[in-house]
C-alpha cells in the first residue's frame, strides 16, 4: 500500500514537473530596454530595435503566428537576429521561412551567424533564404540613417569573431557570444545572445549554468552597463540547446529603444 501511494505521489510530481517545463519552455514574453546615452543623434530618439536570438529551429505557434505577432507588435524599426537561428541538427527550414515570411517588410532586418548555424548541413539554404526575404548579413561595417542623422553598425559571425574581431568600435553591434565585453571596449550598444538565460535558472531568473558550461555566467540574460558609455544586452533566446527545455529562463523576444540622452542626466 504504502509502496502504491509513494508512486503515485511520484507520478502526479513527475506530471507536475513536466507541465511546468512545458509551460516554461513555451511561455514567450517581450523584454523592453531603454538605452539612453550620448551615443543616440537627435533623428534616432525613438528608434526600436526588436531582437530575435536563439530559436534553434523552435516553433510559437501555427506558422509562427504567436511569435510573428509580438514582432509586429513591438513595431519595430530593426528587426536584429542574433544568430542560432538554426540548430546544427537542423532537419527543416520551415519554421525559420515562416519567421521571415511574416517579418518581411516590417522593418530592416540584420543578421549575425551563431556558433550553431554554419554547422548546420542546411546552412547553403539557410543563406539562400535570408538572400530571399532581404536579410542583410553583417560581416563587417554599415550606415543607418534616420531623420538627417546616420549611426555605425556593425556585427561578425561568432567564429570570425576569434580569428579578426571587429577592429574598430561601432555605436552598435550585433554578435552572439558575450566574448565581446570583455574582449573589446568602445562600442556603443551590443545586443548578443548565446547563453539561454541559463536555459535552466533559479527562481528569480539567476542562471545555473549556461549551454556551453559557464557555471553561474555572469553575463546570462540583461541589460549590462559595461562603463565608457558602453552596454550590452544579451537575449535569452528562444529555443533549447542540450536540454529540451528551459527553467525560469522563459523564451523572450528582446525590444530596445534608443532616447537621446538629455543635458540634464
């Protein structure tokens, strides 16, 4: 008898636990930044950048109609992908074409390679594809303008990263990993991704340890000051990598707004 209750027990935990990861795991959120600096021109206040980072190929929705649909609704002026789009296991691009399907057009969209998308054997596709729905991929340097002012943007895949770097600064930069703090001063605004939030986290969102072994990361998901008028704002992502779920590190999609910084702060 007591042997039938402890299982039991054991099962409705057991279901419990795998509800909550699925929750978890499924729940998308938006997460809002404001970067206010001296770094922002008068004709960029305002300006929203909507950053998608780490899908690994996962899935919100039919189609991606519930992720497609807080994209839209953040209205943003960049759309900046921040590599891991694909996972290296990727068996079907579907899920990233219907991202781009229903973001094309909403806003300038710009891409930076992951550590997992160029070991991806549909990695050709993949390129082909962002040509296809006019993603601009950075290797280097770029102009934005906006209302007769213009900004430096600049980005690398992860692995050119270690072998050129970017060698000189930018007022923004989109990269995956988080090497860039510490490897590289000067620039303005960094949206990076990579760590997962941990992927499995504390409550309170405190990440355990990240997907490429960084025990309690210091830089797992946030909004970083990184001194020298400098920031970084590393995504939690979306999808899973090694573990097929996620814990107090729901999936987010990440919206930063530029405000002019005034001679009062």
């Amino acid at each position: 008898m007591k042997k039938r209750r402890f299982l039991l027990i054991f099962a409705i935990l057991l279901a419990v636990g795998v509800l909550f990861a699925l929750q978890q795991t499924n729940a998308l959120k938006a997460t809002q930044y404001t970067w206010q600096s001296g770094r922002v021109p008068a004709g960029f206040d305002g300006y929203r950048i909507v950053q998608v980072s780490d899908l690994h190929d996962k899935r919100f929705g039919s189609g991606q109609n519930r992720l497609i649909r807080m994209i839209r609704d953040l209205n943003p002026d960049m759309i900046a992908l921040t590599g891991d789009i694909l996972d290296w296991r990727t068996m079907d691009l579907a899920p990233v074409r219907e991202l781009l399907a229903g973001t094309a057009g909403l806003a300038p969209m710009y891409y930076v390679d992951g550590n997992h998308d160029p070991r991806s054997h549909l990695y050709g596709e993949f390129r082909a594809l962002l040509a296809e729905y006019g993603v601009t991929v950075l290797e280097g340097y770029t102009t934005l303008a906006r209302g007769g002012d213009t900004m430096t943007l600049a980005g690398c895949g992860y692995w050119e990263w270690f072998i050129e770097g970017l060698p000189r600064p930018a007022d923004l930069v989109l990269y995956h990993g988080i090497e860039i703090a510490n490897s590289q001063s000067g620039h303005g605004l960094i949206l990076a991704g990579h760590m997962h939030g941990g992927q499995v986290a504390l409550p309170g969102g405190r990440a355990i340890v990240s997907p490429d072994g960084r025990f309690f990361p210091e830089y797992a998901g946030g909004f970083y000051e990184l001194g020298d008028d400098s920031t970084m704002v590393v995504s939690k992502g979306l999808g899973t990598s090694g573990l097929p779920f996620r814990l107090f590190a729901r999936p987010e999609v990440v919206c930063v707004e530029m405000k002019l910084k005034s001679s009062e702060n």
